[in-house]
C-alpha cells in the first residue's frame, strides 16, 4: 500500500546548539551558543504534524524538518565531545538519550496498552501488539515498510503507534552517526585534515548517496520508500552539514530577516500544497528540509520584525519543550477517538484532543524530566542513566510479548483445524433441498482469530509478494498422480486452495500452486496501486515458461476482477492467456471473482453481529456476468460461477452456516469456508477435466466456438 495518509514523525530531543560557531577573538575553538529559535521551529513543525493528522487527515512534511533537527543536534554535540576529549563517547551518547527517550515513550506505550484492551476490538490486538513491540524496540519503521507492500495487508488500518515510524529511524540513526564520526577521527589521526573536515566530507557522501536512492526507491516503489532508513538518511545527513558549515557563514541581517520568513512560509504552505504522504521522501522533501535550513540559517536576527522573535516567543518556546511528548501522545489519542466514534473528527472534537495532548504532554515531560534530574542527582555514572531508560522500556516489551504469546495460544485453540458439517456447514446449507439454517453456534472462526485462517501458501512462502518476480511452486496431494492442477493467480485465485488440498489425495490429484499477489494469469501490463507492475510480467513470463516445459491437466484461475469502484471485468489480456494455453493443449477452469465489501467482516461480525454485516452483490460484481456476454470463447475453458453460494437473493453475508466467509474486506475467504466449497469445485474439476477439446487453436479468423458452462445452478431459494 502506499504510506499512510497520515503518517507522523517525532521531534527530536536534543540540546539545541550548532556544532559550532565562528571562533572568537584569540581563540582557536570554535565557540558554541544556544539557538532560542530552533525550540520555536520543534513547536511549529509539531503544530503542523498534529493539526494536518487531526483536521485534514493529511501529512505536513514536519517529520521531514525534525529528521533534519536531529542530524543538525546530534552531528553537533557528538562534534563537540569528540573534539573536546578526541573520541567518541559512544556509551555516554546512548545512556543520555536512553533517560531522556525511553521513559516518555514507556508512559505512552503503556497507555496505549490500556487503551488497547479497554477500547479496540480483538481483531485488532495482534496486529497492535505487534506495533508497539516494534516501536519499544525502534524497528517500527521496517514493520510498517514490510506491510506497505504486503498485498494482504492493503487495508491495514492506522494503529495508535503508527507515529513510531520515524522514532525508529531516529534509533537506527543513533547508532550509525557515532560510527561515521569515529571513522572520520580515525582518518583524521592519519591525514592531514581535522576530523571535523573529514566528517564533513563522510555526511555530504551519506547525503548524496541517499538521496539519490531515494529519488530512485521513491520512484520505483513509494510506499517502502517512505519508511526505509536509508532513504531517510540524507535529511539526517542535510542537517549534520548545516551543523558544521552554517555557523561559519556571514549572511547580512536584513538578508537573514527575509529568509527567515520565506523559510517559515514555505515550511507551513508545504503540506498543503503537496500530497507529502504520496511524494515523500524523495528530492521533493527538500522543500519541507530545505525550508528549515532556511530558518536556521537566518539565526538570530535581533530584528524586531524577525522570524526568529515569534520562534523564541515563550509560548512556542514551551511548545517546543514538550513537543517530543506532544507528538507522542496526539496520534494514539486520534485514534482511540476515531475508533470510539466510527467517524471523522470535526473542529471541536479535534481542539479537545489537541489540549488533552498538551495537558499530557506537559505532565509527561515534568515527570520524566524530574525523573532524570533524581537520577543524575543519585548517580552520575552512565549506566544509571541506562538502567533508569530500561527500567521504564522494557516492562512493556515484557507485558506486550505475553500478551502477544497468549494470544497465540488462543488462535492456535481457536482457528478451526477440523472441519464438522453439521454444525458448521457454511456453504454445504445452501446445496441442500430445501436450505434448513443449522442452529445458531459460536462463528468459526472468530472474528478475531480470522486473519490466521489463511491458505498454506502465506505459511510456506508459496504466495510471491507485489515485488517478486521468481517463480516459486508449492505442490500438494499424490505423488504419482492421475491428474495434474495447477493453480495460478493472485491472491483471489490462492483462496480456492484448501479446497483443492482437500480433494487432492481422495481423487489421486496433484495441485501444483503457482500464485502472486495482485497479478491475475493475463497477458497484459497490469497495475498496482495506481502504477504498472513490471514485476508480474516479468512472474508471468516465468509462469508460461514452466507450463510449457510441463504442461499441466488443468489450469484453474481467476475468470474475472471485481473491484467497489471499477465494477467487474473480463480483460483481452485474460482471454489471451487462455487462448496461449489452449494452443498447448492445457484445458482451462476460469473462476468468477469474488464479492468485495465497504467493510472488513471480522470487524463487523464483531461489532454488530452477522445479521448486520451484508453487501449488495451488485457493489463489486455485474448484473450479468462478463463471462455471459463473453463471445467466441476459447473452447478450452470452462467457466464456473459460485455467486448463488456466495450472495443469496443478491446480499452477499459475512457469515453462512455459522461460518464466518471472509478475513477482510477484499473478498478473501476464510480457510474454513473455502474447504465448505469442495464438493462444488471437485464438481466443477471433474467436468473440466472430462471435457472434450475440439479447438485448441484459434481458427484464422480468431474464433472458436463458444463452450458450454456459466453460473453454477443456484441454491433454492
């Protein structure tokens, strides 16, 4: 998926002084002095995060200035000790930003542990779990980056920790940056330059090379981009070099003035005019980085019209003292809200949770501010710092993994590994004559457990994901066998497997999965997420050269796409591969598409029970059937169509015969119900491999004709 439409970033910090200042008379030191306006561009770039998250559900491009922040902070208090004692102090750097970080975050984690608990629904506790592990332990970003092109978790909602992104860049930045800069003493001992100039030529190599990764990863694929550290890292890179180089630069007053306001302006404009969470982090976030260099180039004017007057004001000064709270505690409170009342939020619900996120922050930092003065005041060595970090971090990341391993335990109980017909029929109660509903029972499987009733193939790493192009092949049933499937597709296609897995071995079938996720078995360039996917063509090149190195009984697909917004179609590109498979004598079982829902099942059923949770047929699927009106059909192909089962009188439920059908709201079944279609498909198998082919190539004129098949005959009604 792409990034997240509001997805935040942290604040850094830090001790706000530059890695230097122009050396006074007499001196040769570099001299240094606090910087009152860069408290007031925390406060601003926090303002904007929380006002574009609250009202117009949107990024501001502020995470991109307070990731520059940190380069500029950090490059310059690691400059600063390293030239005061020649090394870097690596142990000291962690334990201090241990007792300033963790505790916050520890308060805020635990709370949104609670809030977890008491309001979010159990289908979203694994997932929230998951995330404020990642986030306690600063990978949040790579979680988010891997299921930001995981097809499956195209509509992952926005979890209260999702703001945690840019924390676990910040982390991983922590441990690279002392790294460079002991590189650059170590090259400094043996050369003639300073340290502080070959640092300086490390972070403008670091800029360079990542942005041009970037640009490159952002064009290529967006949403991994947005949260992958090495893309980030020239932002980080931009504010060391402007740590270093600004401070030496003479810049009239009235010049500085100007800047310091077309800075301000173009930093507040950008998350307006750009959809940052679509562009970013590419040369685009120059704008927001750029801006901010602006203001901190334009300093402290002393000019009664300055940016930097409004910047050092008391009351942005006090909002960029608690901003590292503020951001932490705004986002899980928007989203415990927008849960609790299923909606947006409107002007005055906003402004109540902007203050509460003060009120909270500014209580959040006077204890942990307090709680590290007792502890510099107890011990000064480091390791206390460390262990007061620790102590606040790691019972969550205790709390959450038990958790997590009970849940585990529950889905292991609770996912259904046997099937019962009687009570759980699901589509079985509509074959019968008449339909008799079995009684009301617990649904199977619970809503909250559906997301791991899945296909095999997401266990064996069968089913490729949107950026692979290797043919990887799963095989299930006999050895020997009498007949040969295989199963190709996307994910919609994957589904049917438990089916086929369970008349496998009674029929003496062997089901070979060939499966990738959003690329449907089609000769044509097809697109995800709004962009081609070179990589399905490329799957698919890989797919026909193994079918025709090895030729299968039956190829069993998708027969059309269903879509809420794009109806139902049957592409060209479709019947062109049918027709390719048909010319190497391969018969073809093209399914029709699945419904698709305005909702995720599970949470429905959840919330409102399975009388409630039911979709028009007609929201994602045609009146009549494309494979209907399909003419000069290739012969090979029988066409099956299980819609009567699946949408009865036009609705289509989540739950059938105390089943629950879906995992999401894409249309993916369950496990469990899939293996309730088995004597519907083996019928349909059967038929298409007892078919007669009498034109496996198209006549000259293209044509062949039209072969018996369509819908499945409908339950009673």
């Amino acid at each position: 998926m792409s990034a997240p439409a509001h997805t935040p970033g942290a604040p850094p910090q830090h001790d706000a002084r530059p890695a230097a200042e122009p050396p006074s008379a007499g001196s040769g030191r570099p001299r240094t002095e606090r910087r009152p306006e860069i408290q007031g561009l925390r406060a601003v770039a926090i303002l904007l995060v929380a006002s574009y998250h609250i009202w117009l559900g949107r990024v501001s491009g502020g995470v991109d200035v307070f990731l520059m922040l940190t380069g500029f902070l950090i490059t310059g208090s690691l400059l600063r000790t390293a030239e005061r004692t020649g090394r870097v102090q690596f142990a000291a750097f962690i334990a201090r930003l241990a007792r300033r970080l963790f505790p916050p975050a520890a308060i805020v984690l635990t709370a949104v542990l609670v809030g977890t608990l008491l309001l979010l629904p159990r289908t979203h506790w694994r997932d929230t779990l998951g995330e404020v592990l990642a986030s306690a332990l600063y990978f949040e970003n790579w979680r988010l980056a891997l299921t930001a092109v995981d097809y499956l978790a195209g509509g992952a909602d926005a979890s209260p920790v999702q703001h945690f992104w840019s924390l676990g860049i910040q982390g991983q930045f922590y441990l690279i940056w002392p790294a460079l800069l002991a590189v650059a003493i170590l090259v400094a001992r043996v050369t003639p330059f300073t340290a502080r100039a070959v640092f300086l030529v490390v972070l403008g190599l670091v800029l360079v090379v990542s942005l041009a990764y970037s640009v490159w990863r952002t064009e290529t694929d967006q949403p991994w981009a947005y949260f992958d550290t090495g893309a980030r890292l020239w932002e980080l890179a931009l504010g060391g070099i402007a740590a270093i180089v600004l401070p030496w630069i003479k810049t009239p007053r009235v010049l500085r003035v100007g800047l310091g306001w077309f800075g301000l302006a173009a930093l507040i404009s950008c998350g307006l005019l750009l959809h940052v969470s679509t562009m970013f982090p590419g040369y685009v976030a120059l704008w927001p980085t750029g801006a901010a260099v602006l203001i901190l180039l334009a300093g402290t004017t002393n000019s009664p019209i300055g940016a930097d007057r409004l910047l050092a004001s008391r009351p942005l000064k006090y909002a960029g003292d608690v901003s590292y709270s503020l951001y932490l505690w705004h986002w899980p409170l928007l989203i415990f809200y927008r849960v609790k009342i299923d909606g947006d939020v409107g002007l005055l619900a906003g402004g109540g949770i902007l203050a509460v996120s003060f009120v909270l922050a500014a209580g959040t930092t006077w204890v942990t501010d307090h709680a590290a003065g007792w502890a510099g005041r107890a011990r000064a060595a480091r390791s206390w710092s460390l262990a007061l970090g620790l102590a606040c971090l790691l019972p969550v990341v205790f709390v959450t993994v038990g958790w997590s391993a009970q849940l585990e335990q529950e889905s292991h109980d609770r996912v259904p590994h046997t099937d019962d017909l009687v009570r759980y029929p699901g589509a079985a109660v509509l074959m019968r004559r008449p339909v008799v509903e079995p009684p009301r029972l617990p649904i199977r499987p619970a809503p909250d457990v559906a997301t791991q009733d899945l296909p095999s193939v997401y266990e064996n790493d069968c089913m490729q994901n949107t950026r692979e192009s290797e043919l990887e092949q799963c095989s299930y049933g006999a050895k020997q066998p009498s007949h040969t499937i295989t199963l190709i597709g996307n994910s919609h296609a994957a589904q049917w497997l438990p089916a086929l897995e369970k008349m496998a071995a009674p029929n003496g079938w062997r089901i070979v999965v060939m499966t990738k996720g959003s690329c449907m078995l089609a000769d044509e360039e097809q697109i995800y997420k709004g962009k081609p996917q070179p990589s399905c063509t490329a799957w698919q090149e890989n797919v026909m050269a193994e079918l025709k190195r090895r030729p299968p009984d039956l190829v069993i697909t998708t027969g059309t796409h269903s879509s809420g917004t794009e109806g139902e179609t049957l592409t060209p590109g479709m019947i062109s591969r049918w027709r390719e498979l048909g010319s190497m004598g391969v018969r073809v079982l093209a399914l029709r598409d699945t419904p698709r829902f305005r909702f995720k099942a599970p949470e429905c059923v959840e919330a409102k029970g399975r009388d409630e949770c039911t979709e028009a047929e007609s929201y994602s699927l045609a009146k009549i059937s494309p494979i209907l009106a399909l003419r000069d059909a290739p012969v090979n192909v029988k066409f099956s169509d299980f819609t009567p089962y699946l949408c009865p009188n036009d609705r289509c439920p989540s739950v059938i015969g105390n089943v629950l059908v879906y995992w999401d709201s894409f249309g993916h079944f369950t496990a469990t119900f899939t293996r309730t279609m088995t004597p519907l498909l083996e019928r349909q198998v059967r038929q298409a491999l007892q078919r007669q082919v009498t034109c496996m190539r198209p006549t000259p004129s293209g044509k062949c004709p039209k072969p018996p098949g369509g819908r499945v005959t409908p339950p009673a009604r």
